[in-house]
C-alpha cells in the first residue's frame, strides 16, 4: 500500500480514484469519513487520501495523478485566440473557430 495524492477535497480524490480505477488500478481512500465529520476544511492530517493497493503501479500512478492535476490547471485558464479573439476553453490549443494555435501571452506573432 503506498498513498499516491491527497487533498482537503473528497470530490478531488474521488476524480483521482476514478480515472486510476478505469486504468484497472485498484485503490482504496482513507479518512475519508473522518473529513466529513470535521464539517470544514480539516487540517492537513485528516485530508482524505488516496492508497493503492499494488506498489508496483506506483510510478504509473504518480504520472496519472500529475496528468489529472495538470488537466485541472489548464481548465481554469480559458485563452483568446490571435487570430479571431475568440475566447476558448484551456483545455484546447487550438481555436475551434479559425484553427489558430495558441500563443503564449507576450509572444512573437
Ligand atoms: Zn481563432
């Protein structure tokens, strides 16, 4: 048993451990009972973790988890296209509009 994430929010464990259940990546999450009986947000030690049960998928694990993460970040930052000024969601790199790429803020045109 190794703990591969944790978070003060059971729904962001709860998403890990889907995504790490449809890749046949058995897991179980502790404490979570207890987060939800602190009733706000608990303190670090009683976040609710996330455990697998093979070791040995560890390192698969890690880059899953860091994926999901690195999803969620680029989700929250929707960018304008150069091209159309279109707004698009930031899971995209290209415009849906005219298929512009995304440029970073600041760069050469
Ligand atoms: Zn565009």
């Amino acid at each position: 048993m190794k703990k591969v994430y944790s978070a003060a929010n059971i729904t962001m464990v709860g998403l890990v451990k889907d995504v790490l259940d449809s890749h046949g990546i058995r897991t179980v999450i502790r404490n979570q009972f207890l987060s939800a009986a602190a009733g706000e947000l608990p303190p670090i030690e009683c976040w609710p973790e996330l455990w697998i049960i093979d070791d040995r998928r560890y390192e698969q694990c890690r880059q899953l988890v860091e994926e999901i993460l690195g999803a969620e970040n680029t989700q929250a930052a929707p960018w304008q296209c150069p091209d159309c000024h279109e707004e698009i969601e930031g899971q995209f790199s290209q415009c849906w509009r005219c298929g512009a790429g995304r440029r970073e803020p600041g760069g050469k045109q």
